[in-house]
DNA sequence: AGCACGCCGACT
DNA sequence: GTCGGCGTGCTC
C-alpha cells in the first residue's frame, strides 16, 4: 500500500501539505521527523506531523518527500499535540512554532547561487544588454552571487523577474543546492551517568512546606494536569520553586522555569545553582547561538532536569516534564516577539499535553488570572511583602513645572541625608513633540505618521517607532514660524533637576542616553559606588534588578499610563508603579513619591498604599461593569500592507464576513490601528469582543482567509 | 516567505 | 506599441 506522510514547512502558510512517501523512505518517515520536501518550485525543510494511507479528497498531484533528515524524530507526540494547538490559538503557523523550537542549524536551506554564463558574459561585452541586465553582468563579473545579495546590492529592482528572464535567454545561471543532507546522527555521547542529576540534587535542604503552598505539592504527586496561581513577593515564590524543583528531581523529571526578561533569568538561574547545583540549562537571547545549541542539546540528552530561560525555554525539548513555572505571570514581554504568542496560554497548553503541572507567578498578577484562579480554587497566597515605610502622592496640578516644590524638598533631604535617589518619567528625549506657534505644524515622520520626539542632546528629531531621526529645524519649514516644544521627556527633568542640584552628580538612565549594554551596567556601578546622586530613568531602569536600594525613589506622570486607549490601561499603572515604588524598598527609612494630575484615582491610591487586593477588587469590578475581559474575550486583529486602499478592502471585507458569520460576536471596525503607520506600512485594525475566548476563535477560523499572510491576532480572555 | 500570473503608466 | 511596476493567489 501507498504510504502519504502530512508535512508542515516553517512559513507563514497555516495549512498541512501531503506528500507521497517514496518506497525507499518508508521506514524512516515517522511523525515528528525532519524531512526535505519540494515546494513550490523550491526545496524547504519541513517537519512530518502525521502520516496517512490516503492521497486526501482533492485529486491534487502529490510530490514525493526527497529526504529524511533524522534518524530519531526530534519532536514527540506530546509536542506534536501542543505546538499545533499553540499554533492554532496564536494565528501563527504550526511549521513556524517548530521551526522556532529547534536550533537554526537544523533548518537545511536550499542556497541559490547566480552567475553569469559564457554567453551572458559575451553579450555582456559587446553591449548587448538592457540597462538593467548590464547593471547585473557587471555586478556579477566572474563570481557568484545570491539573489538576497544582488537585490541588497540593486536596490528597488525586481531582481527574481530580471533574472528569470535572463536565465530564459541563457545569460545567467540560477543554480540552486542543498546543504548537509546526510541525517544528523552524531555518536551519542554516552549514556548520562544516572546519578549525575541524583548528585547533584540536594535532598537535605529545608523544604518550604505550607498550608498554603500544600495543594501544589499534593498535584505534583498525583500527577497530571493542573494550575496554580501563586501571588506573593519574589523570595517566597522563589523558595516554592527551589522546593518544587527538588521535589520534581526526587521523582526523576523535570521543569521548565520561565522569566519574562534576560535579568530575571539570569538572576533566578543564579539563585539556583547556589542551592541546587548545575542541573539546569539556560536557554536566553543573550545566549551566543553556538552555546544555546549545546544547551538545547543537553536538554535533548536528558543530561539537564531544569530548563530556565525566558519564552523560549517554553520549546526546549525535554522528557518528560512535571512542572512549567512561569513567574512574573504579568509582564507584557510574554506576548512579543515571532512568531508571536502568549507564553501563559502556550505553557498551559505544554502542560496540559504533557500531564504537567503549570504553576504561575506573581506579586502584582493580571487581574484576570486573579480571577480565574479564584474561580477555580487554585489561588495561593503568600504571605510577605517588601513595602516602603512611606508612599507620599503629590498633586502636580498645584504646580507649575516639572518638579514640584514638594518633589524638590524630598529630593534635598534624601541628599542632605547621604541619601540616593531614582527618578522615573517614562518618556524619552527632551520634548514628545514640537508645534509651530504660528501655524501649528507638527513635525511627523514621514513613514510612520506620527509626531516626532525631540532630543536635546543630539539636536535630532526621532521617530519613536521606526528610529529615523534627522536634524532638528530651527524654524517651522512651513511658515519660518517658531517651534515650541510640547510634553516633556526625560531629557527635560534631567535639565531641571540639574538646575535644581547644580553640584550633584547625577545622570540620564534611557536607551537613548546609554546606547550599549555595557554603559548601562557601568552607569549602575557607579550609581551603586555612589558616585552618582541622582538617576533619571525610563522603564529602562524601572526594570532592572540591581540598582541598591535608595532613599528616595520618585515616579512623575504615571497617568500617562492610564490614558492609554486600553483596557488594560489600570493594571499596567499599577505594576509600573509597583515596580518603581520597590526601588526603596529595603533602605532604612526609604520612601517613595508620585507626583500625578490624578492623585485621586484607584490606581494610584492603592500603588501608593501598596494595596494589591483594593487594586484588584476595582479593576475588576470596572471589567465587570464594562465587560472587559476576564468577562468578556476580546481580540485585536491587525493587518498590515503597503497601500491603504490594499489594506483598507482586505480589512473590510474581513469585517464582513465576521459580521455576517455570528452575530453574538461584538466587531468593531476596521479602523487605523493606534500605530496607523510603521515603516512605512499601513496599519488597519478590527476589533473584536464575545462572550469568551472558544467564540472569539470559531468565528475567526471561520472567517480568516485561509492565506494567513499579512495579519496578526492577539486575544485577550 | 518566495514566486508566478495579471492589469495600468513611461520609454526604446 | 512594449517594458515593468506591484496587487493577488498558491505552494502537496
């Protein structure tokens, strides 16, 4: 019998392609191995998701797969099961996820190579050739060249139809070749010592056993799935992870440890060598490539039991594992990057396919999370929390300027005490946008349309999106008017505080200020030396974890956050303000202050108290009132394309046919997006609210054009 | 993502 | 009149 195998290839084509499965290949094509299948008119890598007895329903002409490139699959079931589920609920394509859960060297390009024929060159010399064609013979002189190459190199040509006609008239030759097709089957470094992870695991150590914390224990041993939602400050969370790390090594498997940033990993891989001892693989984007291929190999080995990293340890290829931690539940930074999905939603899916338990953390955690876990009975509680001895909100309304007359006396008596202080604006540059007093003109960027931020220090104007910037003018290009700036960034509250403090040494702390990594940890040394007084910082410096603990830590304008058009608006000012207020605490009499035009809203009030339960009991009852989610799911699917007129029919006719499909199902739209413009392309987005997340996903997948292609999907539930 | 097919402006 | 731009659609 006819054996067909279903491929998925890493493309933003959200389909499964079938292939035959060539007599000789019939034993080595297994679901979840690599394999070489022709497409289209190339060569890609794909990956067997399962294999078939039938040629499928539509008569179409099937190809055979060429290659298989791994002796042993490289993904199992389990991940099987999961990737394409993280895949469907994410809008993103299933060959995408298991692409990006692989090491690049395992994605066998096909290179193309262009070079000119013995003809081409000859016609080429007696001046034969179009403009274009004589451009390209000269470029490629003698040698060879890819077409990625010549097209960087003859900019705003279509290089693919040039040379598809010069191929035609035999003057070039396209050659196309793969690379390493043998399969990888390196001599498996010998079998792990089994007690190389029992060594290391130290039973002995204290274990962090609670009433509170006893379910999460009672699960894991009975294994399967299950969630929790641990809310409590960072070293009593870090304590039940270290325990549950233990326990996961007493029975033999292991864990996944998720962080939203590089610092937190590094910090909680830190803590945990110190009381586990090197069990654990750190899987990060700061991790030189070669070296995550080693550790990405470990895993795979079985030679490492814990896996940290940020959000894609979530991938990393490990037997069987028990727990998936993800800390800091609350961070927007599990959203981003490609292909895009939600790392909360993607390791309960992980788990739930492997039987693992998903244990998530936080101190100041989504509300919806909160709510969840209430409703499901698996909120835990931890007891602690590091508060400032005082949290003071000083109405800036009173004032004019940017620093308070109240601001500037507590900053003089942190000072006069041999006190430090850290001063957060979130807002780069010097001014966020400058007007002609005259005629109102608004300096815009020209690919992203909206105004351009001014900065002092280099005299530029730049584009907070795409980063164009471009000499500051002295006066409006319109009228010759003057300009005037308007919102102030943190390049102005350095310049009044250095007016304020002359003779205290302070500095900027922003991505525009400190370009490279390394001067911002030197920056922090010599804040932690105190050679520095004051640090005026961006979220930049909100985010980082070892700035010693100051006198005084300030936040201005935190109700910049709550104006952003967002439901989410409350929570993301109350964790901002969280993790600003924190920077005092621990030092002896620190204290914080705000200084915001709304001294009196909720968000604001409770950051200042501290109070996380207040803060969630009114934003939820304003999601409640409003029917945001968690009481309602709501999805944002923006679509991007070079033409408004493009984007704007694709758009409407997407609306449509959302409207048409399910009439329970809120659409709103199509509108510009928020960011209507970036680099260039246009931005269009639909909006979406139900009842909850299963009728925000039917009626996507029924209405989304089967191309996928140029448009994302975010949901939120 | 590529790559081909198909419809409207500036040049041999 | 064609060459050549990019909008649209497909890839087993």
């Amino acid at each position: 019998m006819t054996l067909f195998a279903d491929v998925v290839v890493p493309l933003p084509v959200e389909r499964v392609f079938r292939y035959l499965v060539p007599e000789r290949l019939r034993g080595a094509v297994r679901p979840g191995v690599r394999v070489l299948v022709p497409f289209g008119r190339r060569e890609l890598t794909g990956f067997v998701v399962s294999l078939a007895e039938e040629p499928g329903p539509d008569g179409v002409s099937l190809k055979e797969i060429s290659v298989v490139l791994d002796a042993d699959p490289v993904f199992g079931p389990p991940f099987l099961a999961f990737s394409r589920d993280l895949a469907r609920l994410s809008y993103v394509s299933w060959g995408e996820v298991l692409q990006s859960a692989l090491p690049p060297s395992f994605l066998v390009r096909e290179r193309t190579s262009v070079s000119l024929t013995p003809a081409g060159a000859d016609v080429a010399r007696k001046g034969g050739l179009g403009k274009r064609e004589r451009e390209l013979a000269r470029l490629l002189g003698s040698r060879t060249y890819t077409p990625a190459h010549l097209s960087r190199k003859l900019r705003g040509v279509d290089v693919s139809g040039l040379l598809a006609r010069m191929e035609s008239k035999g003057l070039v030759q396209v050659r196309k070749s793969v690379g390493a097709l043998e399969p990888r089957r390196r001599p498996r470094p010998q079998k792990p010592p089994a007690d190389e992870t029992q060594l290391v695991l130290d039973f002995r150590a204290g274990s962090v056993r609670g009433e509170a914390v006893d379910p999460v224990f009672q699960r894991l041993g009975a294994g399967g799935f299950a969630s929790f939602l641990i809310r409590g400050p960072q070293a009593g969370r870090d304590a039940l992870y270290v325990a549950l790390l233990r326990e996961v090594g007493a029975r033999s498997g292991t864990a996944v440890v998720l962080h939203p940033e590089v610092a937190s990993t590094r910090a909680f891989a830190e803590r945990l060598e110190t009381r586990l001892g090197g069990v654990a693989a750190v899987l990060h984007g700061e991790v030189p490539e070669a070296r995550r291929e080693r550790e990405w190999r470990r895993v795979r080995e079985g030679r490492v039991s814990v896996v940290c990293g940020t959000r894609a340890a979530l991938l990393a290829p490990l037997a069987r594992p028990l727990v998936f931690i993800v800390d800091d539940e609350h961070e927007e930074s599990y959203l981003q990057e490609r292909p895009a999905f939600d790392v909360r939603l993607g390791a309960r899916l992980r788990a739930e396919a492997e039987g693992a338990l998903l244990v998530m953390g936080s101190e100041v955690p989504t509300v919806e999370s909160v709510h969840r876990a209430r409703k499901g009975g698996w909120l835990v509680e931890l007891p602690g929390e590091e508060r400032p001895a005082s949290v003071e909100v000083v109405d800036a309304g009173r004032d004019k300027g940017l620093i308070s007359a109240r601001l500037a006396r507590a900053l003089a008596g942190a000072l006069a005490g041999g006190g430090q202080a850290v001063v957060f604006h979130n807002k780069r540059g010097y001014a966020a946008s400058l007007v002609c007093v005259q005629c109102a003109f608004i300096p815009k960027c020209q690919r992203c349309e909206i105004p351009l931020v001014l900065h002092k220090r280099g005299g530029t104007l730049v584009c907070p999106l795409c980063g164009e910037s471009k000499p500051a003018p002295i006066a409006c290009p319109r009228c010759a008017g003057r300009f005037q700036a308007r919102g102030a960034g943190i390049e102005a509250v350095e310049e009044a505080l250095r007016r304020l403090f002359p003779d205290i040494p302070l500095a900027s702390f922003d991505s525009d200020a400190l370009i490279r990594r390394g001067d911002q940890d030197a920056v922090v040394r010599r804040f932690a030396r105190g050679a520095l007084k004051i640090l005026v910082g961006t979220e930049l410096l909100a985010r980082r974890r070892d700035v010693p603990a100051v006198s005084l830590a300030a936040v201005l304008a935190p109700e910049r956050i709550l104006a952003r058009p967002d439901f989410r608006a409350g929570q993301r000012a109350y964790q901002a303000l969280h993790r600003m207020i924190r920077f005092c605490a621990g030092a002896e009499g620190g204290r914080a202050l705000i200084q915001t035009a709304l001294p009196d809203h909720f968000v604001i009030r409770s950051a200042a108290a501290g109070d996380y339960e207040a803060f969630c009991r009114e934003e939820t009852d304003f999601r409640r009132l409003l029917g945001y989610p968690p009481f309602s799911a709501m999805a944002e699917v923006v679509l991007e394309g070079g033409s408004l007129r493009g984007v704007g029919g694709e758009a409407r006719r997407l609306a449509e046919a959302l409207r048409r499909a399910d009439s329970s199902v809120e659409v709103l739209g199509p509108a510009l997006a928020a960011v209507p413009r970036v680099r260039g392309l246009f931005r269009v987005q639909i909006a979406l609210r139900a009842a909850d997340r299963e009728a925000i996903d039917a009626i996507l997948a029924s209405s989304l054009p089967p191309g996928g292609g140029r448009l994302s999907v975010s949901v939120f539930s």
